[in-house]
C-alpha cells in the first residue's frame, strides 16, 4: 500500500482519514498528549517540529525507513509548516526551507517515491519546492 510524507504543521484528523493510506506527519507544532493519541489513534506517524531541530538526521532516517516500508510514496508540502522567516503569508510551522529541503532530497533518493505536490501561494516558495519534488511545469 502506498503511504503519503505530509509537510504540515497542524494535524487535521478529518483530512487524514479522507486520504485512506498511512501517513508521516512531519513538522507538527502541537505535540500535546491529545494530538499525538488522536494521531496514533488513526495510524499516523509524527515527527514533531522539535526532534527534527534537534536532530535531523536521525529523524530523517526514521523516516525514510518507514516510507522504504510502503510500496511507493508521494510526498505533500503545506507551506505552513515553515517558520515566519521564511513564509511572507505568515505561517506558523518551525522548519526552515533548508531543513524541509533536507528531508525531500534524501526521500527522493528511495526508488519508491511517487513524486509529489506543493500547497500554498508563495510563487516563489512553490517554484522551489516543486523543483525539489521533481515536479516540472
């Protein structure tokens, strides 16, 4: 079964379960004790704003293992889960572009990635992630 990385700084219960396949939320803000129940509840994996700050790498390769353990993947960016600094529509996520760019590059490096997409409207920001996910226009 396919499985989805999903950049996004808020879990959203509802679109998860709309989508019907297992799911890495990557740079989730809130990591209270009822988000992360309601999201092992549904079967989604997290990986909190904080353990990819502190270390990176690590969580990088926890999360290219699971998604090795799909069939394929595809990768979805909300532009959200990037830090004020770098989002001119004022997001509210913790990630730095580098940081997110990090993570899509060695997940493109595992010959079951399925490609990806980018939501938000930056111009600028969509151009650069849709170049990383290898999405051409």
């Amino acid at each position: 079964m396919g499985g989805l990385v999903l950049f996004d700084a808020v879990f959203d219960a509802d679109d998860v379960q709309k989508r019907g396949c297992p799911v890495a939320l990557v740079g989730c803000q809130d990591v209270s004790g009822g988000v992360l129940a309601r999201a092992r509840a549904v079967g989604v994996q997290v990986y909190p704003v904080r353990v990819l700050i502190e270390d990176l790498p690590s969580a990088c390769d926890g999360l290219m293992e699971l998604a090795r353990s799909w069939d394929s993947f595809q990768v979805e960016l909300r532009e959200r889960v990037l830090d004020r600094a770098f989002c001119a529509r004022g997001s509210f996520g913790g990630l730095a572009t580098r940081e997110v760019l990090y993570v899509i590059e060695r997940l493109r490096i595992l010959q079951n990635y399925a490609g990806g997409c980018v939501a938000g409207e930056d111009a600028s920001l969509r151009l650069a992630f849709e170049r990383a996910l290898g999405i051409s226009r």
